[in-house]
C-alpha cells in the first residue's frame, strides 16, 4: 500500500496521445482505491478509462504526474507492481484449443510455478470460480461467461493485491454478466481490491463501493452510489398509467406536489415524480389519483439511477463547477 494505505494512488496524471483529439488521454487524473474495495471508473468512450487502466498496471508510461499501486511506483517499481496485480482486458486472453485446466497451468508456469504447483492452482481456481467439470474440455466449447470466468481465474495464477477489470462483460448475455458478478464478489470477499471500468451502469452499482466518472481526461465526480446518485435529487416516484388522457391530467395535478422537474414518457404512459419526504408525498400522490377515480397501473417508490448521473453530467458537459473532480465525502 502507498504511505496513504491507499491500495491505487493517482495525482495529477497527464498522457496525450500524438495526433489524438482534444481531450484523449488523461489531464490531470486523480484517484484513490482503498484497499479490498471496489472501484467503478465508469465514462462515455474517450473519456481516458482503458488509458487509466493501462497506466496503473504499467502497460503505459504517463506523461506526468504520480502513480503507486500497491505501494509501489509505476515508473520506478514496475516489476514490483506487476508481480502484485491481475489485468483481465477487454477480450478474452485464454487459448480455445487448450482446454481450461491446460489454460491455467499455462499461466501458471508463465508465472514461475513448478509443474506440480501450477496444477494444483489450475485445480484450486477452476474449483473456485464454479468450472471444475467443464476444467478438461477446450474453451472452445465455453459460453461467454464461462469463458469470462476462466480468464479471470487466469488473472488470480499469481494471488494479486489488486485487480484490473476493463469492462469484463461486454457482450455477454445477462445470464454471463451475472456469474461474472458473482466471481467478483468472491474476490472481493477474499480482500482482493477490484478496479473495475465499465459501460454498464447498473455493473457499477451492483458491485462497486466507490464509483469515479470520468470525462476529459479527468475524474468529475467521486463517491459512493448512493452519494452519486443524490447529486439527481432524492427519491422518486414513477406512475404508470392507463391512457393519454389520464397521464396529461395527472402531470397537470401531481406536478405541484414535486420537488422538481417531472420527467414524462408518452409512449409507455409513464411520469417520474422527484419527491423530498417520500412517505407524505407518496400519500399525497396516491390521495390524488383517488380523487379523480384512476387506479394507476402501477406506482413505484426508487432511488435514482447511475443511467440518470451518467446523462445528467453529460448533459451538462461533465464539469463541475469548480472545473475540477468533485469528491462527495
């Protein structure tokens, strides 16, 4: 860990691509992991998340600023740094034709195990991670998250501190996202600290502790996912209802009851109400609609989502008002 106990310390981190566009790569990128914890880096495409990634797991040197990743340096300590973390990128990085145990005992002696000690670990793994009858047949024949799963075994050969996820589900079906999810959560569990980018918001709020947006190079927003999600506005009420009729009457009596903008969707008959105290509003809504004799077909009491963070900072062009990265203690 860095003289912070910090599991990923990054300040002040600039990378420029020659003859990218303006704003590719990181200006003045900041973060901090905590360790056995998971970090979300969530951010539209060209935000500078794979170049993070790629930086912090010494696969790309910065033009400036300071790195440490399990204590150690990135520059000064890389092999340091790289005998202590796992990167499981984008694609998949395991060979169809060998089998799964095959491919884990490839890695295992990639990574200097005896024979006997890297079977033994390819054994402990496809246990682990729920594919021990399917260890002796080519990955060939794996689903997407089977084979997700095998390659985030592949990533554990070596026992890492800290584990890079560079949207580990991207095209896989929700059955695969799901046991993929439930790997993480395992290591985790184990006090392996994940840092995880993803497009998938809900990913995001299903498994991180912390979540950093991202934009222009740099972090624009930081905290929990409850504390992201507050920046919205608090709770809301979602009302869906039976026609045209009765929606445009209910946006015209249940909108002064809101604490904000109320969103509405004409094509699913649907009104989201932002609402403070949500028990008295919630009876307040309902003794509304009774009033006029409608009986919603459905009503629904939630907290705001990543899906709306993510669209209202980019709606606002992803800055803060101090044009700096916003840490919500």
């Amino acid at each position: 860990m860095d003289r912070t106990g910090s599991a990923i310390a990054a300040h002040g981190v600039h990378k420029r691509y020659r003859g990218g566009a303006e704003g590719a790569g990181l200006c003045g990128f900041d973060l901090r992991v905590e360790p056995g914890s998971v970090c979300g880096l969530l951010g539209p495409n060209g935000a500078g998340k794979t170049t993070a990634v790629r930086i912090l797991s010494t696969l790309l040197a910065p033009d400036a600023g300071e790195v440490r990743v399990a204590g150690y340096d990135v520059l000064r300590q890389a092999a340091q740094v790289r005998r202590r973390i796992g990167l499981v990128g984008q694609s998949a990085a395991v060979d169809e034709i060998l089998t799964g145990r095959q491919n884990l005992e490839l890695f295992g002696r990639l990574h200097h195990l005896g024979a006997a000690q890297a079977r033994r670990r390819a054994d402990e793994l496809l246990e682990r991670f729920s594919l021990p009858r399917t260890g002796r047949t080519p990955v060939g024949s794996y689903s997407g998250g089977m084979r997700r799963r095998l390659d985030l075994a592949a990533s554990l050969i070596a026992e890492p501190a800290v584990l890079f996820l560079d949207e580990p589900t991207t095209g896989l079906d929700p059955q695969g996202r799901q046991e993929v999810w439930a790997s993480i959560r395992g290591l985790v569990a184990t006090g392996t600290t994940v840092l995880l980018t993803t497009q998938y918001l809900e990913e995001a709020d299903q498994l991180a502790d912390r979540i950093a947006m991202l934009a222009h190079g740099g972090v624009v927003l930081e905290g929990t996912p409850e504390q992201v999600k507050s920046m919205v506005g608090d709770d809301r009420i979602d009302i869906v209802l039976n026609s045209d009729t009765e929606l445009t009457w209910a946006v015209e009596a249940i909108g002064p009851l809101s604490a904000g903008q109320v969103e509405v969707d004409t094509a699913d008959l649907r009104m989201s109400v932002p609402v403070v105290a949500k028990t008295q509003a919630l009876m307040r809504i309902a003794g509304t609609l009774s009033e006029r004799g409608i009986d919603p077909v459905d009503v629904t009491l939630r907290r705001p989502t990543l899906d709306e963070v993510f669209l209202r900072l980019d709606s606002a062009g992803w800055t803060t008002d101090a044009g700096r990265s916003e840490v919500i203690a």
